[in-house]
C-alpha cells in the first residue's frame, strides 16, 4: 500500500507526519476527496483546480500544477493497483515551530496523498436516505475546502446518533449545505439548490448534476431555499463524490414526498451515471 508524501510515492508505513505540521495542529491546510471508477479519476480537473483555488484563499500558492498532481495520482492508482475508490489529499501550510501567525513563505508544504477501496454505495442510491434538520454554526469560509471540519463533525456525528446519513443544515430558514454535502429539492419538476457562494462548498458532483440537468432539459434554480421550501418540497436529495446523487426519503420524522425516491431524482441519477460511464467507461 502506497502513499503520495511530499511529492513521493513511498509505502504508508514510510510516512511520518511531524507533530509540529500546521495541519496536525491548526487545521491550516485544504483537501480534496476524487473518486476513482475502473481505475480512472472523475471529474479530477475540476478537484485539482478547487484545490488550488482553496489555497490560494488561504494565502497558500501551491508549487504542483494540474497536470502535475494529475500524473502523480495516476500513479499512486497504477501503484494500488485501485479499481473502485477514492484518493484522499491534503496540503497543510508545512511544519514549523507551533506559534499562529503564518511561518516563512520558504517552509514547505506538507502534501499527503492516499488510496482508498470503496464501492459506490447501491443501497442507499436505491432506497435513499434519512437525514436531519441542524442549525449551521460554521464558519462564513463554507466555500474554502479546509482541514477545519469540527462543525461538519459534529453535525454528522448528531445525524448518525440518531440513526441518520445526513444532517441537512440551515442559517435561520435558509439551508444551506449537508455535513460533507449539497442539498437540492425538486418542486413542481424544478430543481433549486443553494447557490455557489461563501456560504457552502461548490461541490463537483453538484456542478456535474447542473450540467447535466440543463443539457436534459430540467430546470435549474440557483438560489437560496427556505426550511418550509424543504418541507413541502416533491423530493430532496443530496450530492457529493462518494454518494453521488443519492435520494432523501425522510427528514426528522417527516417522510419526503411518498417517502420513497422521486421520479426526478432518478432520472438525475441516471444522468449522473451516464457522465460517469462516459468519462470512466471501462
Ligand atoms: N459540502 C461539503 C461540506 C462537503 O464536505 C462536500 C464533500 N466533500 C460537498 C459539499 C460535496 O462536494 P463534492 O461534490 O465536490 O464532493
């Protein structure tokens, strides 16, 4: 099992974080989550380019270019032998000597990637999903892909405890975003979806299941949505690398719709499997 570590590929066990690394400590650091079908990247372009972008907001010019972090990652999934997963990676500002304000601009950053088996999850995309109503206590950087997770934590952690996949977050009556995903509604045969600003990340899957609705013909409101929207909505569903579209059939104790997936989250779903098939086709 190998590990990309600071532009290497070594063997995990190889692989020694410091315990002074900014990421290990403050959390000063952005990632990325690819998914990975018959051994070919999805949508990596689009993940490699936020990555770069998420840095950039931190004050973070990252030295490896696309392609370069491209031709790395192929590797790694040649070198682990992967078929069906993920690559997890993360850049953190480096390791320097514990103290807040940013160390020097010649401190490395620490680069960390790995692989991960993971089939796509084809219960869940079937029968959907329960999720849960919680206020959202982030941070206004929602749109920055960082290493500070503790909110999101939480917020899964309090939709697990109550046996749910997803904690469907909103400021006030807005929503906004899942834990570690996006939340669109279908109403009256239009899909609206929180629009791309501070206030959620711009997920891929979310700017994928755009592009493919527009081209099919749905309809596609990018705009903010209210709780009482939520609850009257036909269907809800979730978007995210590793669930991809996957339906919500049940929010707090009130059944979405007929409580099952809807009609038009399955035809997404079939759209969203068709652009896979067509980038990652074996
Ligand atoms: N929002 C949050 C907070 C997330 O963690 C994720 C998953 N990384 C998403 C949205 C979905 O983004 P993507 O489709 O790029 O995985």
């Amino acid at each position: 099992n190998y590990v990309i570590f600071n532009g290497n590929i070594i063997e995990r066990s190889e692989a020694n974080v410091d315990i002074e690394d900014r990421g290990y400590q403050f959390g000063d650091g952005v990632y990325e989550v690819i998914r990975v079908y018959n051994s070919k990247m999805f949508t990596a372009t689009e993940h490699l380019e936020r990555i770069i972008l998420s840095a950039k907001k931190i004050g973070m010019e990252l030295t490896y270019t696309v392609n370069e972090m491209k031709e790395l990652l192929t590797q790694l999934i040649t070198k682990n032998s992967l078929e069906h997963g993920t690559i997890y990676m993360q850049f953190s500002r480096g390791v320097a000597p514990r103290n807040h304000p940013y160390p020097p601009s010649d401190v490395a950053h620490s680069f960390v990637a790995y692989t991960k088996e993971v089939a796509r999850p084809l219960a869940n995309l079937e029968n959907g999903v329960k999720a849960i109503l919680k206020e959202d206590i982030r941070w206004l950087l929602c749109d920055i892909k960082s290493l500070n997770l503790l909110g999101n934590v939480m917020a899964k952690q309090e939709a697990v405890s109550q046996g749910c996949y997803e904690a469907i977050q909103h400021r006030g009556e807005v929503v906004t975003e899942g834990s570690s995903s996006n939340i669109s509604i279908i109403k009256d045969g239009t899909l609206y979806t929180h629009p791309a600003s501070n206030l959620i990340l711009n997920g891929i899957t979310r700017r994928k299941m755009i592009e493919v609705c527009e081209k099919d013909g749905i309809p596609v409101v990018e705009e903010p949505f209210s709780l009482n929207d939520l609850n009257t909505a036909d269907e809800v569903f979730l978007s995210s690398t590793t669930s991809e579209i996957t339906p919500i059939v049940q929010i707090n104790e009130k059944q979405v719709g007929e409580g099952v997936p809807g009609v038009l989250t399955k035809r997404i779903q079939g759209l969203f499997d068709a652009a896979i098939e067509s980038e990652c086709g074996s």
